[in-house]
C-alpha cells in the first residue's frame, strides 16, 4: 500500500491527497513540485532516485486507507546532499 504523506519533507508545504504538487521516489519520500525542479533538481537527498508525480487515492478509499497522520520533516542538510546530488543530477533517473 502506498504510503500518503502529507507534507513536503523540505519546506513542510501541505500536499493533500489530491494535491498535484505532491511527487516521490521509489521509497515514497515525498517533495512538493517546487523543491523537487528549483532544489533537489529531481534528485531524492534520501536515495539518490529521481522523482514522479504522486497519485491520488480514490476519496472512496481513504477512510479505509488514509493518509500518514504524523508528519515527515526533514529539511535538507545542502552540505550533506550536495556530493549526491552532483553525482547523479546530470544521470537519466532510470539510469541511476
């Protein structure tokens, strides 16, 4: 089951089930649109994947499978997540 978070785990920017900001890697962390293009240049800081928009689960289904209800927060450390992020910024996601 895919794991719905409810924020962006760099600036805290709410992301809903129906957001269309809301995007995450193959381990499900989760980035609004903005950090991921402008900062993390579609590079994740926590497995060094690329990115795709998050789906929305049916409004039907979230009362049997809501969302995350504690937060995820973990703003960048830009000294630690800069070496990985010049290692694979210019790498195809699919190539990493």
């Amino acid at each position: 089951m895919l794991e719905l978070r409810q924020s962006c785990e760099h600036c805290d920017k709410p992301l809903p089930n129906d957001s269309d900001e809301a995007m995450i890697c193959t381990y499900e962390c989760t980035f609004c649109k903005s950090c991921v293009e402008h900062i993390l240049e579609n590079v994740c800081p926590n497995c060094g994947g690329g990115f795709e928009k998050r789906p929305t689960r049916p409004h039907g289904q979230l009362g049997r499978n809501p969302m995350r209800k504690d937060k995820v927060y973990k703003p960048i450390d830009f000294d630690r997540y800069q070496a990985l992020k010049d290692k694979n910024k210019t790498i195809p996601p699919r190539k990493r």
